[in-house]
C-alpha cells in the first residue's frame, strides 16, 4: 500500500471506529499514529520543552500505552481528549524524572513550534521573535498555569476538551485560564513584552 492509499485508508473512518477496528486488526492502529504523530509531537515539545528525539521518545511511551488501555477507551468521551490525556500524563512524567534528576537543559526552539492550527503565518521575522518570546514567559509559569494556556491557545481546545484532558470540572478550568492569562501578562509585562491572549 503507498503512503496516498494508506491516508485514503484511515481517512474513511472516525477516530472512535478506527481504535474498535483496531482491536481485531493491528494494521488499523497505524492510523491512529499517523493522525496524531505530528499533532502530539508538536504538543509535547510546547508544555514540556523537549528536543524532538525525547518527544519522539514520549510520543511512543504514550502509544504503547494508548494501545494498552484501548480496550478501555469510553466512547462518550472525545477519542481526541483521551489521547491528549495520555500523552499530557506520560509528558508531564518524563518531565518531573527529568526535573529531579538535574538533566533539563536548553531546547533549541523550533519556530513551528507556536504556528496556530492553520499553520498561518505573518512577516517570518515578527513570527520567530513572538515565538521566541512566548517560549521565554511559558517556560516562567507554574506548569499547572503553562498546561492550560497551551491548550486553550495553541491546541486550540474547548473548555469542556480540556475539562477532559486534564480531568477537571469546566469551572476550575475557566477560573485556571484566567489566572494563567494574568500571570502570563504580568510576566510578560515585566520584561516589556506585548501580548494579547483572547
């Protein structure tokens, strides 16, 4: 099968009937990598500030994972939400490890790394120097306050999708955003940056 017909392939079902038809046949659990690989690759690099070889790293850990507890999986639930939930756990894990153990480091920025959704992109020079500058305050924040502002602003998540993610009432996510988004400013303003997080 080339690389064409396998995306036509996966791209015949939703994520939910992908991961049933999956458990009687492993060929169709490469799809669901191959819809996610870069999208969680990318997530991954924005919360916890990995190269691109210890995401790729975390991203297999969270698969194994995914196709472990698939069985599992509630289908009342987003497929989307429940895969972000694994691989933000398995992220935030390797990061506390990599905390105590003395080994984070600076990460080169990839300047696709805060590209919104539709990979828009304005003046390269303008966009590599707000990134840079958004990699600077984020990396300042409490992770509970980076966590949500990378959900809601980068991911592009609902408040009821991260309510999901982060297994927390919508409330206490709203009231999160709002406290990230003033600690995020005051940093921000401290360093006479400028930004607008609506």
């Amino acid at each position: 099968m080339t690389v064409q017909e396998k995306k036509e392939f996966c791209s015949k079902w939703a994520d939910s009937e992908v991961a049933r038809k999956s458990l009687e046949d492993l060929d169709y659990f490469s799809c669901l990598y191959g819809r996610y690989e870069a999208k969680m690759i990318r997530y991954i690099r924005r919360l916890v500030f990995v190269s691109q070889e210890e995401a790729e790293d975390i991203l297999q850990e969270s698969f194994i994972k995914v196709w472990r507890y698939l069985n599992s999986f509630d289908s009342a639930m987003k497929f989307s939400s429940w895969i972000y939930r694994i691989v933000h756990n398995e992220a935030i894990s390797f990061w506390r490890k990599k905390k105590s153990f003395g080994k984070d480091q600076q990460v080169t920025l990839d300047e696709n790394l805060y590209k919104n959704e539709s990979g828009e992109t304005e003046n390269p020079a303008e966009t590599e120097y707000r990134d840079l500058l958004t990699h600077e305050v984020l990396d300042l924040l409490p992770l509970k306050y980076r966590t949500v502002l990378v959900l809601r602003f980068m991911e592009g998540m609902s408040y009821g999708d991260i309510s999901d993610v982060l297994k927390m009432p919508e409330g206490t996510v709203a009231t999160q955003i709002n406290r990230a988004k003033k600690a995020f400013a005051k940093i921000a303003g401290k360093k006479h940056y400028s930004f607008d997080l609506q």
